[in-house]
C-alpha cells in the first residue's frame, strides 16, 4: 500500500518525500548495498520531491556509470540513489525514512546483484519493470535535483 513518507540524511541537511510501499521492501547483495546495508523502496520520479539538500549531495558512480550513488557530503549517508537495474526510477533507503524501526524491517523481494547481469534478466522475465534502453540514472537524477528548492 502506497503511503506518504518522509525521511533524509543523519545531519538533516537532506531531506525527501516519498510515496513508498513498504510491502514491496528489497534487499541486494552486490557489494555496494551489501557494505551501505540498503533496504530498497523503488518510487517512480513523480512520486519523490528533494525538500532540501541538493548542493549537499554528493555523487558516486561506478562500472557502467548508470547508477547514481548520492550520499550528503557533511554525514555520509545514502538515503536515495538511482539504481542501475531501473535508471528511470528512484530508490529510498528505508533506513532513512521518519520514524521506521529498522530492525522491523523485513525485505519480501531479493535482488542479487552480485550477479548483476543474470538477476537483471531474471527479473525483467519475471516482469520487472524495464526502463528506457540506454538511459543514464544522471537524466533521472538531474531531474530531481531540478525541482528540488535551493
């Protein structure tokens, strides 16, 4: 069930709103969200607003490139990023939501990323949603951070 959340970064100097169903909670073994302990809450760009904090984002990409890894530069921490396997979409970690207990959290869906290329094609066989070929998470990305106040 889609509800209304909002959530940021330890210091508060990043902060968003989402629309999250936290039923659809996922969870990835590849190395980065293995070390960065994401849980994953996939949200549609009309369905995340950036309320502060974008000159505080700091980028990281990897490998290909797609992915968009933020985390605030004065805490570190990684409260949304644009994933590689749907470059047209948002993830919120759901660590950093308002008010969540998170060792309630219980992922229902598994990604393996560390075999990234097989759990891709799986998944978009199963149905996953499949975003547009060639997309860099930087469009998602930079249209967020375009919306976003200050």
């Amino acid at each position: 069930m889609l509800e209304d959340r909002e959530g940021g970064c330890h210091c508060g100097r990043v902060r968003f709103r989402a629309q999250v169903d936290l039923d659809l909670l996922s969870q990835c073994n590849c190395t980065i969200c293995t070390k960065k302990g994401i849980l994953h809450l996939s949200v549609q760009p009309e369905n995340f607003e950036l309320l502060r904090g974008k000159h505080s984002l700091t980028i990281y990409t990897f490998g290909t490139g797609v992915a968009q890894h933020t985390f605030c530069s004065h805490c570190g921490m990684h409260a949304f990023y644009v994933p590689r396997s749907q470059a047209d979409s948002i993830t919120v970690n759901a660590r950093c939501l308002d008010d969540i207990d998170g060792p309630s959290l219980k992922p229902t869906r598994f990604f393996d990323g560390r075999h990234w290329e097989q759990a891709q094609r799986r998944r978009i066989a199963e149905g996953g949603h499949v975003a547009v070929a060639g997309l860099n998470g930087a469009v998602t990305l930079k249209t967020i951070l375009d919306r976003s106040p200050e």
